[in-house]
C-alpha cells in the first residue's frame, strides 16, 4: 500500500519459503508485480494461488487483470464473472475493485455491470453511484449520467444538513 514493493515482495518471498501453499501470499506476490507492471509474474503468482484455491476471489480478480494487460479479453471477463457465480457480489469494494479494472481497460459496459452490482448492495456508497454515473457518461448516456451524479449530490448535501 505504501509503494515498497519491493520489500513486500521479499517479505512474501520469505513467507512462501515457509508456508508454500498460503494462497494469501501468492495473491499478494500478483499484487504487487502487478503494481510493478510485471504483468507475467503477476499473471504466474495469480495462476498458482488458483490453482490451491480455485474459487478465491482476489486471485480471480488479480487474473482477471493481468489477462486484460495481455489482450485477453474474454478470459478476463470469464475471470471476473466467475467471481459473481461464486455469490461474492455482495463484496462492494471487490465489485468496485473489478469495475475500475474494466473501465481502464476501456470496458465501460462491463465496468458498469459491476458498479451496479456494488451499487445494488450499498445504494447510498458514494464512490459506487459516482462510478456508475462515470460509466453511463463514458457509454453516451449523458442525461442518465446527470441523474445519477444529481442525486448522490442531493444525498450528500442531506447528509450534511442532517
């Protein structure tokens, strides 16, 4: 989080040397090579924790990721789909995690599908109507957009009243 990736990598090292089959610090490894735009051992560390835990969240998001570095489309969205069959959609910041990963990616559709999803779970989280209101503007749904980023403003300035 701090952007010492590299001591966090070794740090990680150390523990896999101990702890071969930790699926956390596999994911951790992905995430921090993937911060370090080392997109195939990113891709390697996501792979490995998958294949001790096929159902993790974090490793298929992380995958996810990775193969849309790599052009691979469909795969990435498999990845990530996979993660709402596996009942996680009620993981807001997951959801919002994999949406900001397809709007960068300039997936605006499927970016969208995700923050509702979040949005869904949380009606009132600022950053997920907010992303939404950016995916409806990004695929040229201008006046739904305004609807969107209107009401959260209308519910912000509630909130403060209140």
């Amino acid at each position: 989080n701090e952007g010492e990736y590299e001591a966090a990598l070794t740090t990680l090292r150390e523990g896999l040397g101990l702890y071969p089959n930790a699926v956390e610090l596999h994911v951790g490894v992905g995430y921090a090579r993937l911060a370090r735009d080392e997109y195939a051992w990113a891709r390697r560390a996501f792979e490995e924790a998958l294949l001790l835990d096929a159902e993790h969240e974090d490793a298929l998001a992380g995958l996810g990721e990775t193969l849309l570095k790599f052009g691979q489309t469909p795969q990435a969205l498999k990845a990530f789909r996979r993660i709402l069959d596996l009942g996680y959609g009620d993981d807001v910041e997951l959801m919002l995690q994999v949406g900001r990963t397809c709007f960068r990616e300039g997936l605006a559709g499927e970016a969208k599908e995700f923050f509702e999803v979040a949005l869904r779970q949380a009606p009132d989280h600022a950053e997920a109507v907010a992303m939404v209101g950016y995916a409806e503007h990004r695929l040229g749904q201008r006046i739904a957009s305004l609807h969107i980023i209107e009401r959260e403003a209308q519910n912000s300035l509630f909130a403060q009243v209140t």
